[in-house]
C-alpha cells in the first residue's frame, strides 16, 4: 500500500499535486489542503503587492 508524504498514513490512493514547484504525490485530504493553502498564498501575495504598486512579472 502506498504512504502519503503528508500524513505518513498508508492509503488506497495517492494524487500527484504540485506544491512549492514540486510534485508531491499525497492522499486526497492532503492534497485539497496543499490546494487551498496554494491558492490562499497566491491571492494574499496579489494583495500584497497591488497595496505595494508592484508592476511587475509573476
């Protein structure tokens, strides 16, 4: 049986995410965790850097 790199708890099933630029083969709970802790970070440096007027790639 396979074992999830997040929880270390053996599972049916591992989902191939990317995370940090790396792909990280979890289960399914860890892997729509490691998607919304992406998607928080992603917005909250857009935020960031629209009140810093930041123009530039990313």
């Amino acid at each position: 049986m396979p074992t999830c790199r997040g929880c270390k708890e053996e599972v049916d099933a591992l989902v191939a995410v990317t995370v940090e630029g790396k792909k990280v083969k979890l289960c399914e709970d860890c892997a729509d965790r490691a998607r919304e802790e992406g998607e928080v970070a992603r917005e909250s440096e857009s935020v960031i850097q629209g009140m810093m007027g930041f123009k530039g790639r990313r």
